[in-house]
C-alpha cells in the first residue's frame, strides 16, 4: 500500500509565479557549477523536521553540481546578521532558515549583487527587494487534513496541539488543525498550547502531559525539535502523535508505533525549486511570495515507509482524497491567520 499520499492533483507543476528574468553570469546553469548557495539555519540540524528538511534540499543541490553548504547558528542571536552576513559575502545565494532571521532586509538591501530566499517567512517590506524572495507555505491545508485524521480517530473526544511560539505562521498550522478536526467531528474539542522553544524535547513533552490532562488523546505538533518531545512521551501517556515537516514514522522509526502521520512540508523540494529555476534560466521572483501548497508535492500527509503498518484507516485515507479534490476545486475554503 502507498504509505505517501501526495496532496498534488497534478504531478508535476512549474512555480506558479511571476517570475522576471535576471542574467545568470557564466555560471554553468544546468548543473549549477559555479553557482554557490549557502543556507543558514536560525537554531540547530536535528530536528527531524523543518530544519533537516532544509538542508535535504541543499544537499539535493550539492548532488546536482552546485556548490553548497550550511550554517548552524544554534539559537545564538549573536550569530544570526553576521552569519548571513558571512554567507552573502561568499554565495551567490543565500537561504535563510527561521523565523528569528528577520534582519535579512537589512542585509539583503547591503548585499543588492546577492540572491536571498527567506524560507516559511514573510519579510515586511519585501515588494521593496527584487533580490529577496520568501517561501510561505500553505500548512493550513495540510494541517486541515491531519486535525480531519484526529477528529475522525480520537476517543476521548479531545485533540491537542503544540506550536513552537505564539506567532502567525504556527497559529496557521492550529487554525487548518482545529478546522479539519471539527469537520470530521463537530463535537470534538481542540487544546492547544506552545513550548515556547524549537529545540527542547522536554517542554515538549511537558505540554504533551498537560494536554493528555486536559483529555487530549492524540496531538498535534509543530514546533520542530522540541515537538519531538511529544512523541517521545506519546507511548508513556498513551496518546498518538501527528508528526510534522518530514515523515516522523521514518525520521523517528523508533516510536513509528506512536505516530498516526505527519502533515509533511517539503521545505527541500521548495528550496530546490527556487534554486534550480534560477540556475537554468535565470528565473527569479524577487519581491514576492512564492506560496508553496499542494500542487508540486510541497504540502503532503505522509504515513510512514512500506514496511510499517498503517495506522490510519483507509477509510479515511478515502474521505481526505475527497477533501483534497474539495480544497482543490475551492468547495472548501481552508481558515488561515497569514
């Protein structure tokens, strides 16, 4: 049985964007040799996630001929201008990674010569920029379809969510999530609270109890590493967990047991795209949003690899194509804060 549900109606899309041309030098622009990228990561590699995600497309890119590498800040706000900064001043590309990186204007504007994707981040100012471009997913349609899964399966009437922070882009995830729960369920209740961290598993796992106490019995979470915490106290608590950015079945196969799915956001294949569009023809979208959806494979559910069992009905697997085709067709429209 397929274990990855592609969201995309279509199975290959080119960036639906207006893009404007801009030259490419002597790059070698079907390989990328000779054109150099450099992402830099706000906290730290190993989240399962978001960030590894990143850097899986970067390391897509390397394979491909382009020059590549990656910066860890590690959470230190010390780092974050200079090593943009330090990045800009060897690539010609440069993607940011984290919502902490919100000086890239300032540097965007100091290094005009340099590309600059923003990556699940919307700059203020960016019609102002023609060399930065950001990348805003569409999580709450993919988040719509996890909370229809959570409503369709809980027991106690109850799903939780963990976000990362308080900030627009997370209460995006929670608003699909609560819709798509009390689609599935009108009675359901969605609880909801934040770690405040993107890294520590602790208060993860922390807001993973406090939720099962308010009768959560499946959750939700979308804080990058510290929302492992959650599924690594799911077992212990006797909950499921909804894994997000990769699919967390395979990226933590270790407690596979605990995880229905995950709502997958492919930050790799969007950064891919951007890079390879302008590497090959000069393409570029410089001061708008690239809104990354379910068309082109940027926005999935994914249920873990062909060996492992499925822990979702295909019952319901049925009913999310539908709702997919529905969102699609704009029979329903997705709630979003962005």
């Amino acid at each position: 049985m397929k274990k990855f549900i592609s969201l995309a109606l279509a199975a290959v899309m080119v960036l639906s964007m207006t893009f404007f041309m801009a030259g490419c030098g002597d790059k070698d622009e079907a390989s990328g040799e000779g054109m150099k990228v450099i992402g830099v990561v706000a906290t730290a590699l190993g989240d399962k996630s978001f960030n590894d995600s990143a850097k899986e497309g970067l390391d897509r890119l390397g394979e491909a001929g382009f020059d590549t590498s990656l910066v860890e800040c590690n959470g230190d706000s010390g780092l974050w201008e200079q090593n943009l900064r330090n990045a800009a001043d060897a690539a010609d590309m440069v993607i940011a990674v984290g919502s902490e990186l919100n000086m890239i204007e300032s540097v965007a504007k100091d290094y005009p010569d340099v590309k600059f994707v923003w990556v699940d981040n919307v700059s203020e100012n960016l019609k102002d920029f023609d060399n930065l471009t950001c990348i805003s997913y569409k999580q709450n349609e993919g988040s719509y379809l996890v909370g229809f899964i959570a409503g369709k399966m809980t027991k106690s009437g109850v799903v939780g969510f963990v976000g990362g922070a308080d900030i627009p882009v997370i209460n995006d995830f929670y608003a699909g999530y609560a819709q798509g729960a009390k689609e599935a369920n009108a009675d359901v209740k969605v609880v909801k609270n934040y770690t405040g961290d993107w890294s520590d598993t602790d208060k993860g796992a922390q807001c993973a109890q406090d939720l099962k106490g308010q009768g959560a019995d499946i959750i939700f979470c979308a804080a990058g590493g510290s929302g492992n915490g959650v599924i690594l106290k799911a077992k212990e608590l006797g909950i499921k967990a909804i894994g997000v950015d990769q699919d967390q079945r395979i990226t933590m196969s270790d407690y596979a047991d605990d995880i229905l799915c995950s709502m997958v956001k492919n930050v790799g294949n969007s950064v891919v795209d951007l890079v390879t569009a302008y590497a090959n023809d000069g393409t570029w979208t410089g001061g708008e949003v690239f809104y990354a959806g379910m068309e082109g494979n940027y926005i999935g559910v994914a249920y873990g690899s062909e060996d492992q069992e499925m822990l979702v009905p295909q019952d319901i697997i049925d009913e999310l194509d539908q709702k997919v085709e529905d969102i699609q067709a704009g029979k329903i429209v997705v709630d979003t804060v962005l």
